[in-house]
C-alpha cells in the first residue's frame, strides 16, 4: 500500500494553464490582425472598382471620335468630381496615317468626396477633316 502525494496528481498546475491561455491569445490576436488587414484591403479594391467603373462610365459617354474637339469639361458624377482634358499629341518620327489622323490625348480625373482618386489617361485618333 502506497501513499500519494498531492505533487503526483494527475492535471495542470496553474501555471500551465496560463502558459496555455498566453499563447491562444497571441493566436487570436494574430489572427485578428489578419482578419482587419484583409477586411481594410478588400474594402479598398472595392473603392477602387467603383472609382474604375465610373471612369469607364465617363469615357464612354465622350463624343464619337469624328466630334471629339480639344478642350476641357468637368462635372459631377455618382458623388464623384471629374475632370475630362482632350488636347492634340506632338508626334514625332513616321507615322503613316499622319495625313488622316491625329492622336487627341484624352485624361480623365475621377476624385470621390474621401479624397480617393483614380487618373486615366488614353489616346483618341481623330479625323484631321473634323478639327
């Protein structure tokens, strides 16, 4: 017949059991951050779709290329202030539809009331006899 001590018991001493709950809250914490990271940079590619979309939006309403004339034109749009600038293209070296085309460079600036912005910029060839 034996006597156990109170040392042999089976279980966690109270220590381990804080160890334990220490590393699951850096477990959770870490997780937690990662969660708010992803959250903040989906929230983000959202937002920039939007602002992508109506961008997309606005150059698609421009004028058919045979009217589109240099100048500049600015409104609102979905909560958003844009800006559309057309101005001709300094080309240089052999372009082989110079006679009949001229490159109209098109630069469109889509601001949100946040402050998030989006610039497109593309280029338009334009009949020469339209100008």
């Amino acid at each position: 017949m034996s006597l156990r001590s109170c040392s042999d018991a089976a279980g966690f001493t109270l220590i381990e059991a804080l160890v334990a709950l220490a590393i699951i809250a850096v477990v959770l914490g870490t997780i937690g951050s990662v969660i708010a990271a992803t959250v903040k940079g989906t929230r983000a590619i959202d937002q920039r779709l939007v602002l992508a979309g109506t961008a997309e939006t606005l150059l698609a309403s421009l004028p058919a290329r045979s009217l589109l004339k240099p100048g500049r034109q600015s409104g609102e749009t979905a909560g958003s202030r844009w800006r559309v600038e057309v101005a001709p293209m300094n080309v240089t070296g052999g372009n082989p539809d110079g006679d009949r085309f001229v490159p109209m460079a098109v630069n469109l600036r889509l601001q949100r009331a946040d402050g998030a912005a989006i610039e497109v910029t593309t280029v338009k060839l334009v009949p020469r006899a339209s100008q």
